[in-house]
C-alpha cells in the first residue's frame, strides 16, 4: 500500500505487525526491478508483515528523517523502531533469508531480553532459560553462540562444541572465533618461564569462579609482564573477551582503557 499517514501506517501498525517500509521513487530504474518482488513477497506473507511503500519524491522529509541516501531502501519496524535494513534490488532468494533472519518472533523477542537481562544480573535462571532457548531451536544460531559466550567462562569445553560448526567469512564467524580463542586459552596448558605465565594462569582460575574482574586484571598484568608471550597470546585472548562480553558490559567498559595503555 501507498503511505496515507506515517504514523498509522507505519509507526502505530508496526506495534502489532511488522511493517516493510519500501523507500522508491518512479524515476529509479532498480526500484522498479525491487517493488514488485516485494510485493509478492508480501502477498506469500499473508499477513505475517505488512508492506508500505513511501514515494521519496512526495516524502523528502521522511527521508531525511530515516536517512534514506540510495534508493531503493527498505527498513523493518517493529514496534516503532528500525530493526533491519537494506538497500538495493536484491533477488527475491536474498531477501526471503533477510526476512527470516530478522523478522520478529518469540524466540528472538526472548534471546533479546535474556541478552540484556544477563548484562546486568548474570543469575542462574536466566542461563537455564538460555539453554532451554538453544535447545529446543537448535537452528537459532544467535542462541547457540550467546549460550556459548556465557558458558565460555566457567565451561570452556561445551562453548567450543556449540560453535563448532561456525567459520569464518559466515555471518556469525568472528564471534565464534573469539569464543575459539577465549575457550582454548582456558583449556591451555601454559609452559615457559615468562612472568606472563603466573598471570595468565591466574587469569583461567578467575575464569572458573566467574570472576570476570579477576581475569581482566590478570590478562592486563600478563600483558605488561610479556606482551610478547606465545605470539602476543595475552593481547589476543583479551581482546576476544572484550568481544564476547561487548562494548556495552560493565566490565569491558571498566577495563578497556587500562587494556589499552598497556599495549604501550
């Protein structure tokens, strides 16, 4: 459908339905090409989504408002909000996976709140809930790589074998990756007489007792002793926790600058 009003059709629909917002204009060739796939895209839906479709020329300020730079531009609302986008005419195969991968469901709006959840209050339960969440959807990768990033920490082994069947250049590849790293380390018989050792080996018993503290401090310690230990092993595994902790945890933002200093 045309766009009557943004704020009904869109905004307030979006709350109860998802809404494919179609960004076009007539004189582009590619969103010729792009509207009627989705179109019939949306008819298959039968009502799963709703599609609107904004003529940019008759809604400028829509566009500036969304940053519309390139047409055709397509954005997901969900309950207000842009929770995917992509822009271009893309076949109809590569947009039926970008719908299945975020179009909004139980399962996602939970792994969503359990994400946050565990930032701030790592309880026990909530990681029961995860793991019943990862196993009855075992084709819910997001699942299995946030159970994995959880478990790392105390069960390295069992991270390792959820992400086994994640690689690189795949979507969730780097993730796992980190999760690869973090978990062999812990799992690692350290050798040597580097002063990083006792360090390194204090940090995989923080690790254990989920000190997540503890293990920031030791791994900055370790890398101030010998940075350079097994080709700068202290500086990698750090970063990899960094990672799968992300940016926003309490913790990362404690530690990231003293990491950072001592580096130089």
């Amino acid at each position: 459908m045309e766009l009557q009003d943004f704020g009904t059709d869109v905004l307030s629909k979006s709350n109860a339905t998802p809404v494919l917002v179609d960004f076009w204009a007539n004189w582009c060739g590619p969103c010729h090409t792009l509207g009627p796939v989705i179109e019939e895209l949306a008819k298959e839906a039968q009502g799963a989504w709703e599609l609107v479709k904004i003529d940019t020329d008759l809604h400028p300020e829509l566009s500036q408002q969304y940053s519309v730079r390139s047409i055709p531009a397509v954005k997901l609302f969900h309950k207000g909000e842009v929770i995917a986008e992509f822009t271009g005419a893309l076949p109809k195969i590569h947009i039926e996976n970008w719908l299945t991968e975020h179009l909004p469901s139980e399962e996602r709006e939970q792994l969503k709140r359990l994400q946050k959840q565990l930032i701030s209050t790592p309880e026990v339960n909530l990681l029961h809930e995860l793991e019943t969440l990862a196993l009855n959807h075992p084709d819910f990768p997001e699942a299995q790589l946030t159970l994995a990033s959880q478990l790392v920490f105390t069960d390295p082994q069992r991270a390792l074998d959820l992400v086994v069947g994640f690689r690189l250049g795949t979507k969730h590849g780097i993730v796992a990756e980190d999760i690869r790293e973090a978990g062999k380390f812990l799992l690692e018989e350290l050798v040597g007489e580097s002063p990083a050792v006792p360090k390194l080996e204090a940090t995989q018993m923080a690790a254990k007792a989920n000190d997540l503290e503890g293990l920031f401090e030791n791994l900055i310690q370790a890398i101030i002793a010998d940075k350079n230990y097994q080709d700068e092993l202290p500086r990698k595994v750090c970063i990899a926790f960094f990672r799968i902790l992300t940016a926003e945890h309490p913790v990362s933002r404690k530690y990231r600058k003293q990491f950072d200093m001592a580096l130089y």
